[in-house]
C-alpha cells in the first residue's frame, strides 16, 4: 500500500479528498463523503494533513496565531452558555483530531454575525508556483496554490539536505535581489533499473546541471545548462563531511566540469563555487537528484508530451518510439533525457537541447487545467519532488520550499528562456570529447544575466526601471584627462587594482587614477561612487569602463578641491579593457529554447 492510502481500511486517497472552498478560495480537506460530521472514525496513519485557517488579526491589524498552553499546545475555545463551540466549516469537513481530542479556534472565535455580508469568493489564484528539480536533466515545476497543499510535515521527512558551510544563501529568498538555483542532476545508479545509466560506481557526479537565475522583479527567468564535458578550473574549496569536520579541498585546473561533485569528497557547495568562477553569478540555493526522478515525477503528472521529428531506436537507452507526438513517462521517460546517439551529431551538447525540450514541455504540463485542478496530480506531484530531493539548508524544510515555490511563482511561462553556456571543441584534443569555454560569446550571456537582462521581452515596468538607471549615462562627458578616480580591488582577480590603474593611464588616458590596493571587504558587482559636481567625470569613466547604469552611486554633496571618485572593483569584474555592462540584447549565435513553445527533437 502507498504512502498516501496507509492505513486506511475503504483505499481512499487522502489527495481524492481535497475540495476547492468557495469563501477562501483554497483547496481544503474533506474525508467525509457523506456531509456528515465523521469525527469517531479512524485516522490511522500517514501523512497529517492540516485544516487551512485564516491568520486572525488584532485591534492593530497584526496577525496573530491560536494562543498555546504551556506545553506548546493549543487549548480548545471557550464554549458559550449551551456548550456548544461557534464553527465555521466548508460543508462536510472535518477534523484531523480525534473525537476527544480539543478542536483549534476558527477564525476568531465568533460565529457569523447576523446580517453580516457574505465573502465573495476571490478569483481563482495563479497555481503555477515553481519548484525545480530534476533527474538526470533535473528541472521539474511543481504546483502549488498560495493556499494549497500544508503537507509540512510530511514532506519534511521526505526531504535530504548536505550542509554546504559558507557556499550558497541562508535565507530563503532575498525580495530585493535576483536569485539563483543550480539543479543538478547526477549520474548516481540508486534505484531499481538505472543499472544502464550513468558511470558504475561513481559517487554521484555533476551529470546535468542548471542555473536557474530568476531576475529582480520576478518578471523573467533564464535557465543556463551547462556542459558536463566542459574543460575549466575547479576552485577550492571547503566541504562538510559526515563526522561535522571540515575538509579543504584543493582546487583543480584544468578537468572536467562534472568532478565539480563526488571527486574527493566534493559536495554540491563545490559545484556552487564552481559556478559562480565561471559565470561571476552567486548561486544562493543547490536542488539535487539522481536518476529516480525523472522516472517518478513524469509519472506523477501524468506524462510529458514529446515530439520526435523522426523515429529513435536507440540502442544504449533502450528508447524505441516511432516519429510524432508521444507521451512518456517512467523508464521511457528517463531513456529519452539519456539518449544521446539517435539526435543531432550524438553529442551531449544535442542531449542537453533535448533535455530542455523534455523540460519545457513538463513545465507546460503542469501548468495546464488537467493538472492544477486536480487535487490528486497535486499531491503526488509534491510527493513525489519532495522524495527526490536533496536541498541545502536554507531551503531544507517543506516550509522553506513553499516560500521558494510562490517566489518562483511570480514569472510567466512565456519569460522562461533555456540556453546553454557557450563552448567549443577544445583545442587540445584531436579526437573530439571535451569543450572549451567560448569566451567571445559566453561573457556577454553572462554580463546580461549578472545585470538581469531578461534574454525575453517582458513588461513595461522592467523597462522603466532599466531606463531610469541608464539616464545617469547620459550627458555630458569629460575628457578623459579631467577624470580623476581612486581605484580600489573587492573582486577576486589579484592586482586588479594596479592593473586597472594601468590600463586607464596608458591605454585610455586617465592620467589622474591612483591604485588604492584592496577595498575593504569584497563585493559582487563594480560600483563608481561620485559627487554631484562630477557626474560629467562619471559618464566618462563609465564609457571607458563598460559600466552599466546601476553601477552609478550618486552621491548628495558636491565634491571639493581635488577629490576623486572611488571606483571599487567587484566580482563581476574580468579584467582590464573588459565591459561589465552586458548587451541589451543576446549576441548572435547563443542557442534559446522558449518554455512556452513545443519543439520536436531532431
């Protein structure tokens, strides 16, 4: 018997059992098919699935919660002069608690008053809060209501965590800042019939991997794939092992991007800060699977549509499916995001296009009505995620996902772009199997993705605020011998200060910049700090220097004497003559694949 219907003599799903509440718009339990009150009947087992409640708010307009007791429990209401307790119920529910036990306060305590208007029932919600995952391609939408699914408990237990030390974000989220997730999906042979897939005995490597990076105000997304076979330096780093130590990890120059995890006891924050050297962009949270999700999650929502623009016969992962539209889930499922020999040039470069094909359609999928509406699809969906899961600890509890869930939720399907980091055949090798990085199309991509440049057209008010930071560009320019700028390093480039400083003198004729060392602490992005009186020197530096608008800090009182501007470098700087300021459109030649368009994999 499942998890879901344990313990129950009829075989009911308690994900049957939820019902839309026309007052508050929420999805709410209901066990009782017959309208009446159920109290005495068994609860047995399984996961406890708690009541929606709306928050009560005091004279102050804050919310506040049931008081508890001493012990942390919460007492049952007061009962007025007939013993009776004022409740207000959707038809037919009933409680969690046994028949003895104490019943939680509704509401606030008070029944309806007469005469009182009715609540109308508020327009449906948006049901389409992400939660990326994946398998092997790892990247899955789980939804859920603003007010749905409580499952807390339940699906804490289901969840596994690693502690990544320093690497990655404590909180959540941050409202005020992009924010980034790499899902990766490792090549680990766990579970029954995946002894086909992967390398036999490996630990768990970085088999498939993306940076999710969700812009500032939640109107677009960009999701980066990264080649597994990708030639680059791993950086060192510190790992938790299991006994609590910490173990410092020597970098590695020079290898494949996939030893990034497992290789000498490599965690997911290695992978973490092997991404941000190569992107300049902080990843805050990791989600990592092995090959079982894609297998349970395919089947959880029913199946995934695919297309194939021609018949695959597949002899390495047993995928046989003749041309057209096809729905797929479980072992075929997994044997579609594995193929790599029956598309494109057999390269994992053609797989990962197939991977995000396969995820733009499950995206899709779940966002339909045949999905959102069904209380069951919910639930096992959810499940089924949360099971796959391994998380860091800053999103580690079921709690802490359904925050990062309605966060994600915020962004239209139609501003989800899927591209790959930029490679090419590494030049090292005469038979080909590793990729370079291709800088003189990957440091775009990534300068717009650090500046949150969506790579699709979004909304007006995206726009505004863009253009507000980039009027401080416009004006007046000074020569560049009338600049006068101390240069500061808080990035991660050693003598980047000097160099700068050179750079600018000989190259660009700011005669009058000064090499001030290290800043005092390190910082993500280049900021130029000036008075109002310079913002002609401002603008000039700026062009020079391939800032962007948002690295503009204008100060309040006017410069005096012979008072320079403070340009402090920040992460995100590459070197001397490099602009930091990204395109303001993709470069040519970066592959794109849309989230909300269906394509056939050749």
């Amino acid at each position: 018997m499942d998890a879901q219907s344990r313990g129950r003599s009829d075989g009911i799903d308690p994900a049957d059992q939820w019902v839309l509440n026309p007052q508050t718009g929420d999805y709410e339990l209901r066990l009782n098919h017959s309208g009446g009150d159920s109290a005495g009947r068994s609860q047995a087992s399984g996961p406890r699935i708690p009541n929606r409640r709306r928050p009560v708010r005091d004279g102050g307009g804050e919310r506040r919660g049931t008081a508890r007791d001493g012990n942390g429990e919460r007492p049952g209401p007061a009962r007025d002069g007939h013993g009776s307790v004022p409740r207000r119920e959707v038809p037919g529910q009933r409680s969690r608690r046994s028949a003895n036990a104490p019943r939680n306060q509704e509401g606030s305590g008070h029944g309806e008053t007469p005469g009182r208007r009715s609540r109308k029932a508020p327009k449906a919600r948006r049901k389409k809060a992400l939660l990326w995952t994946g398998g092997t391609m790892a990247f899955v939408l789980v939804g859920l209501s603003v007010g749905g699914y409580a499952l807390y408990q339940h699906f804490n237990s289901n969840l596994s965590t690693i502690d990544i030390g320093s690497a990655g974000n404590k909180n959540v989220i941050n409202a005020n800042a992009p924010l980034n997730i790499l899902i990766i999906g490792t090549d680990k042979r766990t579970g029954k019939g995946n002894e086909g897939y992967g390398d036999k005995g490996s630990t768990g490597h970085a088999d498939t991997n993306i940076l999710f990076h969700v812009s500032k105000d939640r109107t677009n997304a960009t999701a980066l794939s990264i080649p597994r076979d990708m030639i680059t330096d791993i950086p060192d780093c510190t790992a938790k092992q299991p006994d609590g130590s910490e173990k410092v990890i020597p970098g590695t120059p020079g290898v494949r991007f996939n030893v990034s995890l497992g290789q000498e006891d490599r965690n997911p924050g290695c992978t973490m800060d092997t991404v941000e050297e190569i992107t300049g962009l902080r990843p805050d949270h990791f989600m990592m699977v092995d090959f079982n999700a894609v297998k349970e999650l395919s089947t959880a929502v029913g199946g995934v549509k695919v297309c194939l623009a021609k018949p695959v016969k597949d002899k390495d992962s047993h995928l046989d499916l003749p041309e057209g539209e096809h729905k797929i889930q479980g072992e075929d499922a997994l044997a579609f995001v594995r193929t790599r020999h029956s598309f494109g040039n057999e390269s994992d470069l053609d797989r990962i296009k197939v991977q995000q094909q396969f995820i733009a359609s499950m995206i899709r999928q779940m966002q339909s009505d045949d999905t959102l509406t069904s209380p069951t699809k919910l639930f096992k969906l959810a499940d089924a995620a949360t099971r796959a899961l391994t998380v860091d600890p800053g999103i580690g509890s079921g709690k802490k996902l359904m925050a990062l869930a309605q966060e994600l939720s915020k962004v239209d399907t139609k501003n989800i772009t899927f591209t790959t980091v930029p490679v090419k055949d590494n030049p090292a090798e005469k038979v080909k199997a590793t990729v370079v990085l291709d800088t003189a199309k990957a440091d775009p991509l990534f300068a717009m993705m650090r500046e949150d440049t969506s790579l699709t057209e979004v909304k007006a008010q995206k726009k505004a605020a863009k253009s507000k930071q980039n009027a401080l560009l416009k004006g007046t320019k000074a020569a560049a011998a009338d600049v006068r700028v101390d240069v500061y390093n808080g990035g991660k480039i050693g003598g980047a200060a000097q160099t700068t400083v050179a750079w600018l003198q000989n190259n660009e004729g700011v005669l009058k910049s000064s090499n001030k060392a290290n800043a005092p602490a390190k910082i993500d992005k280049t900021t130029l700090e000036y008075a109002p009186n310079q913002a002609d020197q401002a603008r000039a530096l700026a062009a020079i220097m391939g800032l962007p608008g948002s690295a503009l800090k204008k100060g309040t009182t006017d410069a005096e004497g012979l008072q320079a501007m403070v340009l402090t470098l920040g992460a995100d700087f590459k070197g001397a003559g490099i602009p930091i300021m990204g395109p303001a459109k993709v470069p040519d030649g970066i592959q794109q694949a849309n989230a909300d368009k269906a394509e056939c994999a050749k």
